[in-house]
C-alpha cells in the first residue's frame, strides 16, 4: 500500500491540471515501512519537453530533489506524471523508460478533467506491470 496525504494528492492533481495539455511530471519522497510506502514530501518538477505525450524532469531539479531528501533523511519512493488524454497506465514509453523495479510510477489520468484518476504501479524488466493500492488520508 502506498499512503499519501489528502493534501498533497490534491496538489498533484491541480498540478496536472494547471499544466494542461502538457503531462507534469515530479518526485516523491517519504519511508518504507514493511511493504508500505508513505509518501512524505512530494517534489514538483518542470517537464523540459512541454509536450502533451512525452515528459522529461528537468535535471537540475531533479537533482536539488534529491539532495533535499538526503538532508531531510527521506527515501525517493518513486515518480509521478500526468496523462493529458490518456488513461493512467503506463504507455510502451513509460514501460521502457521505468528502470527501476523497486520505484512506483505514479500516474495521473486527466482525461476527465473532473475525475482525475491516480494510480500507482511497479514496473518489472520494462514489460510487466502491477497495480499498487493508493491510500489516500486526511
Ligand atoms: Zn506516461
């Protein structure tokens, strides 16, 4: 299960919408307890492609990020980004891009503006994907 807090759910949604058409993109942080991941901080980066269909975080971005969970002693849990159009799975470019088994990709479905849909997945050797539950806490 992977928690994340109301608030910055929200956040990621309005995120995404204020940055229509073009997917966002950015990073979480937070712990792992067992085989619960608690999101703790969530980093919102630019997507350097501006595009619609395709995102890439902006480096130098990425890496404050990163330093800034290693001064606050967070974990990186993963990633997230938007599907303007699409539903939230991965796409083929997502699935090749995920290089990491032990990450979750969070994305984010706008395709109906007003129900956004938030889902969570592990991606294995590029090919095979599973869906992790979202608990969502106020
Ligand atoms: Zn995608």
């Amino acid at each position: 299960m992977i928690y994340i807090k109301k608030e910055d759910y929200n956040s990621i949604i309005d995120y995404g919408r204020e940055g229509l058409p073009n997917e966002v993109c950015g990073l979480l942080a937070g712990k792992i307890e067992g085989r619960d991941r608690i999101i703790e901080k969530v980093y919102y980066l630019t997507n350097i492609d501006a595009s619609p269909e395709h995102f890439s975080m902006d480096p130098r971005e990425q890496l404050a990020a990163i330093r800034d969970m290693r001064k606050e002693g967070l974990i990186m849990i993963g990633n997230f980004h938007s599907h303007p159009e699409t539903p939230s799975r991965p796409s083929e470019e997502d699935k090749r891009l995920a290089h990491d088994s032990n990450s979750r990709y969070l994305i984010l479905s706008l395709a109906d503006t007003e129900k956004p849909v938030l889902r969570a997945f592990i991606i294995r050797n590029h090919t095979e994907v599973s869906m992790e539950e979202i608990n969502i806490s106020s």
